[in-house]
C-alpha cells in the first residue's frame, strides 16, 4: 500500500535538491508524453522560446524609458535602472 507521508518526503527531498537540468531530464524520461505534449502547444524550441523572451523583455524596456525621462530623470540614470545600454535610451 502506498504511504503518503513517505510519498510526500520523497518529493520533497527531491524538489529540495534537484537542478533544473535534472528535472528536465527525468521529466523527459520518466513522462515523454507531458514532454511531448508541451513542445506542441509552444510549437517552439528552447533556444527559440529564451530568444523571444529576451526580445519582449528588452522592448519592453524601451517602452518605459521615454517616461521614466519624462519624469525628470536623467539618461544615466534610466540606462542605470533599466540596465541598458545609454545609447538605445538616447535614440
């Protein structure tokens, strides 16, 4: 018979330690459907997914600066918060 709290230990203990890396691959491994099933709905690699991500969060910023200058702050200081380049803010 199945011991929950033994169970539950165990997950614990291994969401505890386990790198992300790991846990992708024994997701692979273990659940190649749950796997399978996520790259179709993305329809999209990793590599392709993080590209994209950086691609939003980068405009995104460039969308705030223009207000951050309209309330008085200074292009340093823009570049500074937003981590960006001074030139991209100056364009």
């Amino acid at each position: 018979m199945l011991d929950i709290n033994k169970s539950q230990e165990i997950l614990e203990n291994y969401f505890a330690t386990v790198t992300r890396e790991q846990f992708a691959k024994d997701l692979e491994k273990y659940c190649p459907e749950l796997v399978e099933a996520e790259s179709a709905t993305l329809g999209l690699d990793t590599s392709k997914h993080t590209e994209l991500y950086q691609q939003a969060k980068q405009e995104s910023k460039l969308e705030i600066a223009p207000k951050l200058l309209e309330k008085g702050l200074s292009v340093q200081e823009v570049a500074a918060i937003l981590e960006l380049d001074i030139h991209l803010i100056v364009k």
